[in-house]
C-alpha cells in the first residue's frame, strides 16, 4: 500500500516538473524577436467571435418584429464586426436619423458603409518615372506575399520591376522575395541578414534608376506599431528614400491583416504618423473575417484602401471595390 501511495506521489512529481517546464516563457530574445509572431504563425483571428454570414441577417433579426430598441443591437453588430466604436456610433446615427422614414436598415448601412468608404482608389504611380511603393505593417499580415503579386500584377501590365530586401531582420526574408520575384522576372537588390534597411533601400533606388525600372518596391521588415525604436528605422528607410529619390514615396502601402480585428486601427494610426500611409492593403480576406477594420480606418484616419488579398495564390491581389466589399460585410 504505502509502496502504491509512494509511486503515485513520484508520478505526481514528475507530471508537475514536465508542466512547469511547457509552460515557461521563453527566454529574452531581442525586442523584434520577443514581440513578433512569425509570419507562419499569425495572431490569432481576434474576429473569430463574429459569427459567420454576413452583417445583413443579424441586423435584421435586430429589427424584427417585436424588437423594441434596435439601435443598441445595431451598434454591438457593427463593434463585433470590427468596425469600431467610433465609427459603429457614427452609421448608427446616421442611419437612425434617415430610418425615420421607414427605409429598409440594411439597405441604409450598406448605403453609410459604401459613403464612408469613398471612391475606390487606385495605386497612384507616375508614368514618365520610377514611381517608388514603401510596404509597411506588422509581423506576418502578408507585407512579402503582396509585393510578390503586386510585382506579377505590374509586370503582366509591361511594367519593369525591381524589389529592394530592406527586410534584413528576418531570417530567409531575401530569399521568400527573392522566390517571388523568380515569378515576376522583376529585379532585387537585398544585402546580407543584419544589413542596414536604410542602405538596402538607397542602392535599391538607384540600381532600378540605373536599370530603367518603371517601379520599386520595397519591403520592410514586420514590426511591432507600439515599438518605437522600430518604428523610428522605418522613418529613417523612409527619409533615405526620400533622399536617394529626392521625393518620398509615391505610395506608402499599411499591409493589414483582416484577421486582426479592431487592433488595425491602432496600427493604422502608428503607422500613419510615423511614414504617411497613402493606402491600406487588407490581406487575408478568402477566410470569414471580413475586414470591418477598414471602415475605422478611413472614417477616422482618412487612409483608403487600395488592395485587397484573397489569396496565397499569385494571382490572388484585387483592386479594392467599395460596392462589393460593402457587399461582402452585409451579405453571406
Ligand atoms: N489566405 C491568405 N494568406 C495570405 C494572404 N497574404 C499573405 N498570406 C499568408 O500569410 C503568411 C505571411 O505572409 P508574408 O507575406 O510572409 O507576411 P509578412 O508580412 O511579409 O511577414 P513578416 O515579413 O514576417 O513580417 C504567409 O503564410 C502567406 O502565405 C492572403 O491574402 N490570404
Ligand atoms: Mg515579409
């Protein structure tokens, strides 16, 4: 008996030890690499409580019969959907007042949806020179996969392209643009791992003006948006652009990922006030989120969206369209 008691005592004790060694955080890294998920391993959907369907069935029910007061129902539809308190409380308002005349409310959210989210713009690059697109965002939103379409898509219009590796941080980041690059005939310049951003991006800029490139286009390593010193390397690739180029770029592209809900806006902002985005490019769109994320970020911060990735595949990078994205957030 007391042999049984005193097995079960030593398993109890080595259970514990093998827990307490899987639980334990993992050891200081640098602060890129303590902060960053990898790019396989994105963050988890934090728009994965939305339920799937569209906004339209829900917004319904919540205006059905013997519905009292729709209008908070209406407003919690539009937070989970990720479209923010601020601007939930503005297309709330909005639609309210016009609902007085007995209009159909879903059609009255997708008619606020589609005037908040504006004219569909395109990327807006010169023609009679290099015209240069800075991709920024967080680790893993999709920054290297969407200039490898963006690089094909441009290259299919008989554009010449050159890519600059100012990912120098990551671990087989040349090599990933290097492969996409393979696909578009476009031309790389990238530096050893460790090189400085900056440096990559300024011989970029004048190797694809020594090559007549029609556009650059440079990746950036994923970094955190509360991180300020890496948010300051950013500004500083940016300004050597500037200076190689002797004008910033001509687009600065915010990759987001649809997946990560409201937190897009906060990165949005970040990213805006450190480099000028000019347009967001919202990725991961073939799975259920639906990237409500981008209402926010252009009623509060005015930055459209100018692309939109539904793929791995590189074929898979579509020019933003206000009517079918509104669409897409209403419907199934
Ligand atoms: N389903 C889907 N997956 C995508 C899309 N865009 C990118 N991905 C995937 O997201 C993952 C990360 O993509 P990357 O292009 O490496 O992301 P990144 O922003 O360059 O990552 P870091 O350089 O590490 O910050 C990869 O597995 C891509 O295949 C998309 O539009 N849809
Ligand atoms: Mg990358």
């Amino acid at each position: 008996m007391i042999a049984v008691v005193g097995l079960v005592l030593v398993a109890l004790a080595i259970a514990g030890l093998v827990y307490r060694r899987r639980t334990r955080p993992a050891g200081p890294g640098t602060e890129r690499a303590a902060t960053a998920p990898t790019s396989t391993a994105p963050a988890p959907a934090a728009s994965a409580k939305v339920p799937a369907g569209g906004l339209a069935a829900r917004i319904r029910g919540a205006f059905g019969p013997g519905r009292q007061d729709p209008w908070p129902e209406l407003e919690r539809i539009l937070i989970a959907a990720d479209v923010g308190p601020a601007t939930s409380d503005r297309i709330v308002r909005d639609v309210r007042e016009r609902y007085a005349s007995g209009e159909d409310p879903t059609a009255l959210v997708g008619t606020e949806i589609r005037t908040i989210l504006g004219e569909s713009e395109r990327l807006d690059l010169p023609g009679d020179r290099l015209g240069i697109v800075l991709i920024v965002g967080v680790n893993g939103s999709g920054k290297t996969t969407t200039i490898g379409k963006l690089a094909a898509r441009l290259a299919a219009e008989g554009k010449r392209v050159s890519l600059a590796g100012s990912d120098t941080f990551r671990a087989a980041a040349s090599e990933q643009l290097g492969a996409w690059a393979e696909r578009s005939g476009a031309h790389v310049v990238s530096q050893e791992r460790g090189a400085d951003p900056g440096a990559v991006a300024f011989d970029a800029v004048k190797a694809a003006r020594a090559r007549s490139s029609d556009v650059l286009i440079v990746d950036t390593a994923g970094r955190l948006h509360t991180k300020q010193p890496l948010m300051e390397e950013l500004k500083k690739v940016r300004r050597v652009i500037e200076k190689a180029a002797g004008a910033p770029p001509d687009e600065t592209l915010l990759v987001l990922d649809a997946t990560t809900g409201q937190n897009g806006i906060a990165q949005a902002r970040a990213f805006t006030e450190a480099v000028e985005v000019t347009g967001v490019a919202l990725t991961k769109l073939d799975g259920t989120a639906k990237g409500g994320v981008v209402l926010a970020v252009r009623d509060l911060l005015g930055v459209p969206v100018k692309l939109v990735g539904t793929g791995e595949g590189v074929g898979d990078l579509e020019p933003f369209d206000a009517a079918s994205f509104a669409a897409r957030l209403l419907g199934g």
